[in-house]
C-alpha cells in the first residue's frame, strides 16, 4: 500500500489467478489502526477485489467464523506494525494454526515489515529500540529482516548475529519484495527502481551476503506476470 505506487500490489493480486479476488487485511501489529483499515479498503475494494478486514482488538470483527473466512481467501495480506504484539494475538485466538492451513491449502500470503517478517523461523525487528530477533511463524525456515537499506543497523545487528550462529536467510530493501513458493525463493520483484533482495549466511571468513537483482515492476520490458 504505497501512496500512489500500486505495482507490489497488483503483483500480489495477480498471483491469485482470479480477476477479482477475496482478499482480507489483518492489521494486528499495528492494533487494528482505523486510518489502516480505511487506507487497506480505499486501495483494494471495489472492481479491484472483494475486500475484508479481520478485527481482533474490537468486539466488532468485522467476520463472524474466523476460520471460515480466512480459508475462503484467495489472499490474506498481513500489515506492518509491532511483530511482537502480531504474534502473541495471533497465537492466542489460533490464527496462527489457521494461517498455515491457508497457506498449504495455497492461498497467497504476504505482508510489510512486521507482515513480512512474521512468516519466517527467525526475525530480526527494531519496532522497540534496537535490533533484535524473535521466533515467528516459521513456516519458511530462515531468519530475514526487512528495512536492509533504510535502517542500517539493521544490517550490522543481521551481520553480528549471522556470524554468531543465526541461521541463514534473507533481507529486502524498502520497495523490494520475496517470492516464495512454497518454501523455495521463487523471484524478487520491486515497486522502485535499484532495490533488492539479500541472501545471507555464514561463511569461513565471516558472513557472506549475496545480492538478489529485483524485477522491477514498472519496467515496460517486464514479462507477464503469471500465479505462482
């Protein structure tokens, strides 16, 4: 949802394969922040997708059968905010058991910052203070941080734990998103120009990280996009 810049977006939509798909918001790390409802339906309801949103700090969810209507996604997009407050919500209404059954029944998921780095074994998040890793989701089996270029010690923490035993993984730039089917990287796609991924691990003489070149999204020259 960057203002004015749907390329990561549309990416995402048309992974669905569907001309107008169901696709519903969980803006749990940022505490289901009204302005980020409302900037979630303004970008995506309507010709666009069916829209929904899932509330789990208002009495009012907006969604009667939780389960239900999450597994009749075909994509759940998860917002930015704190991660640590996501995964303790998550955990404790069962969301997190629901979301991997969407995910192996293959509905499309995705998210920013928090969102994104809630799918991984190890994330390294400064939503607080300082960098530091939690245990998420797990359901791909690496460490990653997001922010690689606008927060640089972000990349110094990555490096320091990297080379102290953090297992491998991955970073992304602002603007600069990961592809994965199923566990594997599938591509990295970006909604600027001169972004990227980041493979990263260590090896004998320190950590090694690998630059992964971005499809930009805006280039004229860009393939069809196609679902995963």
């Amino acid at each position: 949802m960057e203002s004015g810049n749907p390329l990561l977006d549309d990416y995402v939509l048309s992974l669905t394969g569907v001309r107008r798909p169901r696709v519903c918001f969980l803006g749990t790390a940022s505490g289901d922040a009204d302005d980020y409802v409302v900037r979630f339906y303004r970008e995506f309801a309507g010709a666009r997708a069916e829209a929904s949103h899932l509330s789990l700090f208002k009495r009012r969810r907006g969604v009667t059968d939780v389960r239900r209507h999450l597994l009749e996604q075909d994509l759940i997009y998860v917002g930015g905010g704190s991660l640590v407050s996501l995964l303790g919500v998550w955990r404790g209404h069962g969301i997190d058991s629901i979301l991997r059954d969407a995910w192996e029944a293959g509905i499309v998921l995705c998210g920013l910052s928090a969102g994104a780095l809630c799918w991984f074994s190890h994330a390294l998040t400064a939503y607080y203070a300082a960098p530091d890793v939690v245990g998420a989701l797990a359901f791909l089996p690496w460490s990653f941080t997001a922010h690689y270029n606008s927060e640089p010690a972000r990349r110094e923490e990555y490096h320091r734990l990297l080379d102290r035993g953090l297992p491998s993984g991955y970073a992304a730039d602002d603007g600069a998103a990961l592809h994965f089917v199923g566990r594997g990287l599938h591509r990295v796609v970006s909604s600027r120009p001169d972004v990227a991924g980041y493979a990263l691990r260590r090896g004998p003489h320190g950590v090694i990280e690998d630059r992964l070149e971005a499809q930009y999204l805006g280039d004229a020259a860009s393939p069809a996009l196609v679902a995963a």
